[in-house]
C-alpha cells in the first residue's frame, strides 16, 4: 500500500513541509485537490482539513479508499469503506509535517533539523521585508552553505542560492481571483548552474495561508478547487466503530 500518497499529493501541491507544532491551529476547509500531467492524466481527491488533521476521499479501481494523516495525534489511518477495514500506522515523530500549517518564523531550520541555520540580518527585497539566512548541511562528510531571503510576512523563500551555483527567485505578480476567492499570483524562476531556467506559478491564497494552485515546468499542474472555509466535524477523522482493523504497523 502507498501509505505516503496521499501527504505527497498535499505537501507536493504546497511545496515546503511546515512545521507539525501541536500548538499551532490551521484555518480549517473542505475542498477538491487535482493533480493534473501534460498527458491527461489526473488524480483526483476529496480533501478534508481539521484541526492538524487532513482527510483524502478517492477512488482507486472500483474500490473507495479514505486516507486521514493525524498529525495531532501522530497517527494515520487507510480505510476501505466497502469491506469496512482500515490499516493503522504510528508516525514517526517531526519526520512527518503537516503541510496546512503556516511556518511560525523565517528560520528554514524548522523544516530541515539537520541543517544548521544562521540569521544574517533583515533587508529588503521586491519592497517587502525579508530576513536573510545562511544554512549549512553535512552531506556525506562535505559541508554545504546556501542562502535565503524568507518574506517576513508570508514565510516563503523569496531568493536562493544553492551550494551547486542554481539560483531561485520567487517574484509577487500581483493579485487574482482564483475559484472565487482573492489569491497573491507568484513567479519563481530558477536558473540552474548549466544555464537551463525552470519557471513555476503559484497562486497563494492569504486566508488559507498557502498555494492553492501550482502550474509547473512541462505542463503539469496541482489545484485546490471548491475551497469551503468551515470547521470540520471530528468524526471525519476518526475510524468508523464497525470497520475492522488488519494491519497495524509498528510503533516508531
């Protein structure tokens, strides 16, 4: 079973895993993520946002699967409603972040606890504020340093430099509706050490406090459409009473 699929097609739909702090609260929503390639191909599921837990509705051959990722109880469960069995799994604990979480700080190091991080100071940049960080990371006995100017205000790498010379920037575009609701249009451009440029479109939505669209290099795309702001019922994240449990995982 693909245990991870559905925390992929989330954290890959909003880009940088967030910090899990169980202090910190989600706006809370109902909605429809899309994953588009340039082939036709599509993936397609009902998304549930709680308070730290999300649920994913999809269809895999004739079979209705349920994926619910429980970050606050460090816990994720597969169900299969038609045979009412589920399958539990233990996550491990800080390698699995919630993606609906907005960062609580500039500091990359709280998605990247290896790294070792630095704050160089406060500039600004594209007329918003930005604080400027160097990180370091040990791979395989080499030390690596990049730089990073993270928005003060949306927490989103708005430049950086990587150890093997590519150079990402992330520029506003201004504003746009999007699925009815008012979203931040952003451009990134990253220009890789051979010369090659990849470009990406994000659309941010401020209420929500993430991508809610993602258009990317060779036509594929990542959506979150009919966004219904609202608190979600406890039940939807939480195994039915009559479903019988299979398989549980090992505790980490």
């Amino acid at each position: 079973m693909k245990w991870m699929a559905g925390i992929i097609l989330i954290g890959g739909l909003w880009g940088s895993a967030f910090s899990s702090s169980h202090a910190q609260s989600n706006i809370q929503f109902s909605g429809q993520a899309i994953q588009s390639a340039p082939d036709g191909r599509t993936r397609q599921a009902q998304l549930f946002v709680g308070d730290n837990q999300v649920r994913l509705e999809h269809r895999r051959g004739d079979l209705d699967m349920v994926e619910i990722y429980d970050m606050k109880h460090q816990r994720l469960f597969f169900l299969v409603p038609q045979q009412k069995i589920y399958m539990q799994r233990a996550m491990p604990t800080g390698q699995v972040m919630n993606p609906m979480l907005p960062p609580k700080n500039s500091n990359p190091c709280a998605a990247m606890p290896e790294g070792q991080c630095q704050k160089l100071g406060s500039e600004k940049l594209y007329g918003r504020p930005v604080s400027k960080w160097q990180v370091t990371v040990d791979r395989q006995g080499r030390k690596l340093q990049s730089l990073h100017w993270i928005d003060d205000e949306r927490m989103m790498s708005l430049h950086d430099v990587w150890p093997d010379g590519s150079v990402s920037e992330l520029v506003p575009k201004g504003t746009e509706k999007f699925g009815g609701r008012m979203t931040e249009r952003w451009q990134r451009t990253t220009t890789h050490s051979n010369g090659k440029k990849d470009v990406t479109t994000q659309w941010y939505d401020p209420e929500l406090q993430m991508t809610v669209r993602e258009e990317l290099p060779g036509g594929f795309f990542r959506e979150i459409k009919d966004i219904h702001v609202a608190s979600q019922p406890p039940r939807l994240f939480q195994v039915p009473a009559d479903y019988k449990l299979v398989d549980k995982g090992a505790q980490h």
